[in-house]
C-alpha cells in the first residue's frame, strides 16, 4: 500500500507552532462551518418546488467544511536520480518530483451537494464536470442546459466542477475569487490548492473520489466528463433506468472505448509518457475521458484501488488501471462520441439537432454551440426523419 501522506515529511520543530495554527484553524473551520448551515436554507433553496433533496436537516460533522490547511506536499529529491531525468520536458519533470502528493487543502466546498452522505441515495445522476478556474463561461452555460440540476421521469441529478488554480500571485488570487464568487451563488465548486494542469487531471480525479466517499457515497450513477461535450442528460438518465437489476450497487463503466495501445512516446506530444513514468507498452482497457459513465459501486472501487496504484498523468488510463485491478471490464456505449461525430453525407449542416437527439455524448462543444443545441434537441416541434440516422 502507498502512505497516503509520504509526501508530507515534517520538520519536527515546527510540529509545535502547526498545532497551535491547527487549533487556530479549526475554531474558524467550526465558525465558518455555522454560518454556511445559515447560508444552506437561504442560498441553495432559490424556489422550494425544484428542491427536494432536503439540504436543512442534515447533521454533518462539526469538521464538516473546509479542511484546516497542511504543509504542502515536498518534492521528492529522490526523483530527480533516475536515468535521463535532466533531458525530460519540464512538465514531465514536474509530474516525477511530486508524483507522491495526494493530500491537497479545499479551497471551495460544497458538503451538502448531495444531501448529506444518508441521503446521497436520492441523487440519481451525479455529473461530475471537470473545469479549470478561467472557464467561467463553459461552466455558465452548462448551468442552463445540460448540467442544469433537475428532475427527469422523477430522477434527481446534481452538478459539480471540480477544479484546481491556475497561474500564480495576483492572477492566481483574482481567478480565486471568481471561483469564490460563483460558488457563493451557484453551490457547485470543489477547488483544491493545486496547480490545474492537464498532468494533475488523474489527482483532480483521486480528489473527487475522496470527497465522494465522504459527502456523496451513495449516489446512483456518475457522469465524469469534461466542461466542452454536449450531453444529453435526459437521454442518460433513460438509459441509466434501463439497466436492470442495476440501481447503482453493480458494476457500470461504459464509454468511448479505447483498447490496445500503450504510452505515445514521442516527445512532442500532449500524451507524452516517458519510461521514466511508465515502462510498460501497454495500457489497460479504458474510456476515452472527454467523458463517460460509471455507478456509484464502481466509482467507489476504483477510489478503493486508487490508494495502491501509483499515478500516472493520463487520468482516463488511470482510471483503466483501476478498473483492471479490482477485475472490472469497462465497456463501450454507442452513443458516447468523444472522438466526434462522423456524418456520411456531405452539404449536411453538421450540428442539425437530429443528430444529437439519439447520442448521449460528444466532445468539443463551444459555449453558443451547446445553448443552442440544447433548446433545439428540446424542442417538442422537432421532427426527424430516418435520414438523420448515424
Ligand atoms: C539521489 O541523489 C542524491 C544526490 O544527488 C543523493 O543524495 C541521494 O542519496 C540519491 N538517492 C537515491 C535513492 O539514490
Ligand atoms: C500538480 O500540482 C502540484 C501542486 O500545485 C504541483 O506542485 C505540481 O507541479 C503539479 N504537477 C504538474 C505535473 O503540473
Ligand atoms: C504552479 O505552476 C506555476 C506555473 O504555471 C509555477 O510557477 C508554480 O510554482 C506552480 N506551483 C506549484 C505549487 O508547483
Ligand atoms: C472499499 O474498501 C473498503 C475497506 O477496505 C470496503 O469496506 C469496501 O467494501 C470497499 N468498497 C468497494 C466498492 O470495493
């Protein structure tokens, strides 16, 4: 098994003032945490009718929110000392130095997202988006359409970004606000204090899978996706229902499926994975990551062998690794097009909503693309013949 907190060598002399800060630290936590039960009844229950899910009388731990800050996570030295790491691109460097690190303090939480861990088993859909701090307008727009939270055929889904920081100093701080901002109103950002790069998205994901096992534990089914695919989540939550003899306690893991191929190994790519980072040629069986769908059973497996499984940077073959460790097959949905959509024919206009009537998936969406789509695959006007088949 990995130690958890390897990363977090201590200085034995400042153990002292850090319990001091701790105590210090926890009283506000305690403090900020009463306030929030206030701002519980007043800000996430705009119209009692959409709400059901009752937020107001959950008991939650009095270290309920935010997590007393830790001294972050030390590079390991050590990594530096394998063959050919001064040659490495330096965000592949930086990945090897703190590789071990897993512990990151909550900038922005949400407790209550699901009703309290008791009550998650009412939170059918749960779309677990993953965004950065400057996609303020992706996230806005999901907010109207697909990711908006609501009922469909009586099944609740709920929304959450999960997301580090970007840059640093004055810029760092700025975004933090509009993050703060956002969730102040919206109540739908996890942030932790980490550097959002696309080489930290399998941590954001471990992050995620750590907070659902405390605050989210039983909810039905997951969306996992990126903050730029079009998602038919009414069309999900149909196929969700469909599966029988699965309410969410039975494995589901199903996407665009992705099989024999290993790390790329050209230097020049966005995929780049060294020996250094992993020797193998092969990578496991796995869902492309743009966006998929698991249960709540196998989100919580794949946290559970999470904490035996050494990272590697590309989270969706993480996620693979996981899968395979616990014995579990990921499968391939139809309707999941993170690769795009193929039209056959030409002089077609590519994003007549009849074809994204039947998918429930598909990548690289812009913002006025998705509103738009949105309201017209809606539309109950809308009349599609057998030419729109894919
Ligand atoms: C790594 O190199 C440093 C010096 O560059 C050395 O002190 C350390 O012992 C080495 N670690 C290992 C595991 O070889
Ligand atoms: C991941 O985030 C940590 C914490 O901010 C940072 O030290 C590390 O450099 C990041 N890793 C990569 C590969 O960006
Ligand atoms: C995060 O990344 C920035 C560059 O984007 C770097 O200057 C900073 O040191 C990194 N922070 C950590 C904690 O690694
Ligand atoms: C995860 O591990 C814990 C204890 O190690 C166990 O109780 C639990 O059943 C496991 N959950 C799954 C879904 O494997």
């Amino acid at each position: 098994m990995l130690n958890l907190r390897t990363g977090m060598k201590m200085k034995k002399h400042g153990l002292e003032k850090l319990a001091v800060l701790m105590t210090g630290v926890l009283c506000l936590v305690i403090i900020m945490n009463n306030n929030e039960f206030e701002d519980v009844e007043d800000v996430t229950s705009p119209s009692k009718d959409t709400y059901e899910i009752p937020y107001k009388h959950i008991n939650l731990p009095k270290s309920a929110t935010l997590q007393p800050s830790f001294p972050s996570c030390e590079q390991d030295v050590n990594a530096a000392n394998v063959t050919g790491f001064s040659k490495l691109p330096h965000h592949v460097q930086d990945f090897l130095l703190y590789r071990h690190c897993r512990e990151f303090p909550m900038l922005q939480e949400v407790p209550t997202k699901c009703g309290g861990p008791k009550n998650s088993a009412d939170v059918f859909l749960l779309l677990v988006i993953k965004s950065s701090p400057e996609n303020y307008d992706r996230r806005q727009v999901l907010r109207k359409t697909w990711a908006k939270e609501q009922q469909h055929k009586g099944l609740w889904m709920r929304r959450i970004f999960i997301i580090g920081t970007s840059g640093t100093g004055f810029d760092k701080q700025r975004l933090n606000k509009l993050v703060k901002l956002e969730n102040d109103e919206n109540q739908d950002i996890l942030q932790w204090d980490f550097n959002d790069t696309f080489f930290n998205l399998t941590l954001k994901q471990i992050l995620f899978l750590q907070w659902m096992d405390r605050w989210c534990p039983q909810a039905r089914f997951l969306l996992n996706g990126d903050d730029d695919i079009f998602a038919n989540t009414f069309n999900m939550v149909e196929y969700l229902q469909g599966q029988e003899g699965n309410d969410g306690s039975k494995h589901l893991f199903t996407g665009h499926l992705i099989q024999n191929v290993g790390p790329i190994r050209h230097p020049a790519s966005k995929y780049y994975i060294p020996v250094q980072v992993q020797e193998s040629e092969r990578y496991p069986p796995y869902c492309g990551g743009g966006g998929f769908l698991l249960s709540g059973f196998t989100a919580r497996t794949i946290y559970n062998m999470s904490h035996s499984i050494t990272i590697l940077p590309i989270d969706d073959v993480y996620m693979g690794m996981c899968l395979e460790k616990a014995g579990l097959h990921p499968e391939s949905h139809f309707g999941v097009r993170t690769a795009g959509l193929y039209i056959p024919s030409q002089n077609v206009d590519t994003f007549h909503p009849c074809y994204y009537r039947e998918i429930i998936l598909v990548h690289r969406f812009l913002p006025h693309q998705i509103f738009v789509m949105w309201n017209e695959i809606l539309d109950p006007n809308l009349k599609c013949g057998a030419d729109f088949s894919l």
